[in-house]
C-alpha cells in the first residue's frame, strides 16, 4: 500500500521475491482459486460472514473496541459497486497484517470489465488468506464454518452492507487507520475517471480549477459532499438509462461518523465512474493515484468540489439530446 510506501522501503529488495512466492502459493492454494462455476451473491455474502467471524476473534483478542454499525441504507448495488468495497476491505487487511507482521503483498489488479460475483469472491478470499496468517500467527483457530445461510437468496445491496460494516471494524483495529490521505487518493482517482469521460467530448475541458481550501472541514461535511457527488452520478445513470445504486446515510450524529466512512463512500464513487467507462467505447483507465502524504478533510472536500464540478459538466452534456461519448 502507498501509505506505508516510507517504512516498507527498506523492504524493496526482498518485496519482489516475496510477492514471486506468495503468487506461487496462491496458484498452488485451491482454498483461493475459483472453480469455473457460477458465482452468486449468497456466495460471497457467506464468505463475507465467514470472514467476519475471524476478524471478530482477532479483535477481541487484541483488545479492540467494537464498531457501532453506521446506519446507511444500500439499495439497488451492483456487483460491480461490491467489488469496489471488497477492494478497499482487502487494503484495510493487508494494512493489518503489515502491522502485525510485516507481510508483504501487494494488491490485487482491479479486474477488467464490469464486476461480477465471482470478481468480489477473488477479492474476499484474498482477505480471507491476510486473516488466517494473522489468526495462524497469535495461535487463534478460525471462527468456524459457515452460517447456515445457503438456502437465504442475499442481494448484492446486503453483500455491501456487511463489507462495509467489517471495514468499519477493522479500521478500528489498525495502529494507522484509513482517513483522509487515503479518501483523498480515491478521489483523486475519481477525476481522473471523470476527466477521461470529459475527454470523450470535443472541446470540452478536462479538469476545471479547483477550488479554494476551506479550513475546518470535518469528516461529515465531506461525507455530506460526497452524497452529493452519487446524486449527479444517479442523474448521469439516468440520463444514459443505467441502473444506479441508492444509498442514504443518517449523519445526524457528525460524531458517529468516522474518517474511514469518507473512504469507503470515495470507492462506491470510483466504482460507478468506472462502471461508466466499462460501459462506453474508446475511455482509457486513468493513472492510478500517488500518496499525497498528510491531509485534512479540507483538502478531501476541496478535491470533492473538483469532482462536483466535474459531475456537473456530465450531467449537462449527457441531457443535451444527440450529444454522446465517442
């Protein structure tokens, strides 16, 4: 991860070794690879839950306090938006485990075209190895098989739900949590989709001025902001006759809000653009973003602002009847 890029330096020259064997045993590991069946929602929603379970006996027996579950309500996601959570879930882990044991792995490659149930089951069963090497390490057997749940159809909305209240958890277990550094890298990757959409315009401008940093931002007013940014999202998904993801949140209480939440709410962001890009012809991926070393919230929604104004260039040139991406 681009967070510790500083204290894994010094590991470099064993990193490229290191990853050579891991990608070995994980070709070597059928606990990892996916049969060439088909891959449902209920799937993953158990391997989620089984993972949790071991994430629940790591935190107890490291003295963690518990995470309240964050009352969000998901409608309507896609396999495509799950993916984008397991991802940053499966960073969270390896974060974890680099603390504790100073593994080295780098991250999963974002898989190509639009995201499906097998694509989320990859990502957690990567996680679901990070967890067994720590349990491994602190002499913890694993929380046990699997909930009696196959018979119980889960939708994908339910599979985000549960990522993202383990997300929760596991950022409360770290000695570095994810905040504003990492929400701001996300969401520099986001202009970069929305510039590469833009881009599919003739004469239309890429990436406008951003605006001008506004100190004292708190993690809600840029969690607020970001809702903002899924509603112009929700009316581009309109306009092109997409399905779109439904997410409403209660922030009444900003104190209920944690700095990873902002995280979490940047990758569904980066997940709908870049389902947009899958789904129009001649977009190229954008440059994944460099660590931007310590940040505030303020430079989270001063990037927000970018992103919004962005948006709202879409917006018009999706309504505009006739006009489409090349």
């Amino acid at each position: 991860m681009q967070q510790h890029a500083a204290t894994r330096a010094a590991y470099r020259p064993f990193k490229a070794w290191a990853c050579l064997c891991l990608c070995m045993g994980l070709l070597a590991a059928p606990s990892l690879i996916l049969a060439q069946e088909a891959v449902a929602p209920t799937d993953v929603y158990m391997a989620v839950k089984k993972l949790s379970g071991d994430i629940e006996r790591l935190r107890v027996h490291m003295g963690a306090p518990a995470a309240n579950r964050l009352q969000i309500s998901v409608e309507n996601a896609a396999p495509h938006d799950v993916y984008f959570q397991a991802r940053n879930l499966y960073l969270k882990l390896d974060q974890l485990a680099f603390e504790h044991l100073r593994l080295l792995e780098e991250p999963p490659p974002i898989a190509e075209g639009v995201k499906q149930p097998a694509d989320v089951l990859a990502v957690v069963r990567r996680s679901d190895h990070l967890a067994q090497q720590l349990l491994n390490a602190y002499g913890l057997p694993p929380a046990g098989g699997r909930e009696a749940l196959s018979a119980i159809d889960r939708t994908p909305s339910e599979v985000f739900g549960e990522i993202q209240a383990l997300g929760r958890q596991l950022n409360l277990m770290l000695d570095r949590p994810q905040g504003p550094s990492e929400t701001l890298m996300a969401l520099t990757q986001a202009v970069g989709y929305a510039a590469n959409l833009l881009g599919a315009f003739p004469r239309q401008a890429k990436i406008p001025v951003e605006p001008p940093l506004a100190p004292g931002k708190t993690p809600a007013d840029v969690f607020e902001a970001m809702l903002g940014c899924l509603d112009r999202l929700a009316t581009i998904y309109h306009h092109l006759g997409f399905s779109s993801v439904q997410l409403s949140a209660d922030v009444s209480d900003p104190l209920e809000l944690l700095p990873s939440d902002a995280a979490d709410l940047a990758a569904l962001i980066v997940a709908r653009l870049d389902y947009l890009q899958e789904q129009l012809p001649n977009i190229e991926e954008p440059l994944p973003p460099v660590y931007p070393g310590r940040a505030f919230p303020s430079h989270v929604y001063r990037r927000v602002g970018l992103l919004k104004t962005q948006l709202d260039d879409l917006v018009s040139l999706y309504s505009v009847e006739g006009i489409t991406a090349k």
